[in-house]
C-alpha cells in the first residue's frame, strides 16, 4: 500500500541517492559518452562494471526539493561519508547546508557501505529505509543526467568528462532554479530552515 510521506520543514530529511549510470561512462580518452542500451551495473556489485561508469552522488531536501550533487566514475569512487559531509557543510558555491534530522538510505548504499547506517545513528541522524512514500529518485537522476547530457559544452559533443565536472556544480545550481510552490527551490528550502542549524563538526569525524 502506497503510503505518501510529509515533511513539515528544511532539513527535516535528506533523501540519499548514490547511483551507477545505466548509460553514462567516461571513453578511454576522457570523453563522456552514452550509450541507449541499458547497462547491467549496481553499485555494490563492482563485478557488473564493464566500462567507465559515471557515479552520481545526491542528496535532496525532501521539503523544498533543492538538492546538492557530485559527479565521478567508477574508478573513484569517493567514501560517502565525505560526500555527505560536503553536502551537509557550508559551501560558497551552493546554498544547501546543514545536517538533517534523518536521512533516507537505499538498499545498495548500505550494502556498499555497511558502516553508514550505525554511524549516522551514533551521530544522531536517524537513517530511514527507503519505502514507497520516500522514493529513491530514479526520476532526480535522469533529470540531472539530461542536464549534465544536453548542456552546450566548449569541448563539442561528445564533451571532456573534465568539463563536465569543472561545470557540474553550475548545472546544480541552474536545476534549483526550478519552481516548487511558485517559488524556486532555494526560497523554499531557506523559508523552511528552523532557528537551529547543526553543520559536520569536522572531515575527520565523518571518516567510517
């Protein structure tokens, strides 16, 4: 039974997503490619890695909707755990900060990082299963790929996978842009916040 979840305010929960792309990889001279067919790959089974894959790692405020993103390959795969603590500290360059009350953790997460979920717990962020009513943003995903896909790149097309990275941070900002509630998701994600706000004490704390 379908069960819809509801967020009262900012930072309430954190929606987690870490993802293989089905059809991004990077070419053995350093171009970011796609393919239509689907790949076979899962995050925690490295086996199912033929290719370069693209990896995208997100992190979405379930009230307003903004979201936070990085982008790498399966061949560097980065720690969540320092992903998070990116996402959750204060950036110059993007507006989301702040350590959420919870945070929603898909099954492939937790088998490729077995840590994450006792150590969210210890540190006083309930992580939540994904169910029905906390989807795990298949659809955020291929919005992000289309926008990382169909951006006018200086390299041509296929563009330089380093473009893509150098001008991924922007492509973030230019999704959250986009209205929810007739506003974008910036204005409603700091019209949410609560008077208090907890930020990562420190890179090494957040070391599984």
């Amino acid at each position: 039974m379908y069960k819809q979840y509801k967020t009262e305010y900012s930072n309430q929960v954190h929606q987690l997503i870490v993802s293989v792309s089905k059809h991004f990889y990077v070419t053995s001279n350093g171009k970011y490619k796609q393919q239509k067919k689907a790949f076979e790959v899962k995050l925690d089974k490295p086996e199912t890695f033929t290719k370069k894959h693209v990896v995208h790692y997100l992190i979405r405020d379930h009230f307003s909707g903004l979201f936070y993103a990085e982008v790498t390959e399966t061949e560097n795969i980065l720690p969540v755990s320092e992903f998070l603590y990116r996402a959750w500290s204060r950036k110059k360059y993007h507006p989301l900060y702040g350590v959420p009350w919870g945070v929603t953790v898909p099954k492939t997460v937790k088998s490729k990082w077995p840590k994450l979920s006792p150590f969210l717990d210890e540190t006083g962020i309930i992580p939540l299963d994904v169910t029905s009513g906390f989807q795990g943003g298949v659809r955020d995903i291929r919005t992000w790929e289309e926008y990382l896909r169909c951006d006018l790149y200086e390299s041509g097309h296929p563009p330089e996978y380093s473009e893509v990275l150098k001008r991924s941070a922007d492509t973030c900002k230019m999704l959250n842009i986009s209205t929810t509630r007739g506003k974008s998701k910036e204005v409603v994600w700091k019209e949410g916040l609560t008077s208090e706000v907890y930020l990562p004490s420190s890179p090494e704390a957040f070391v599984l």
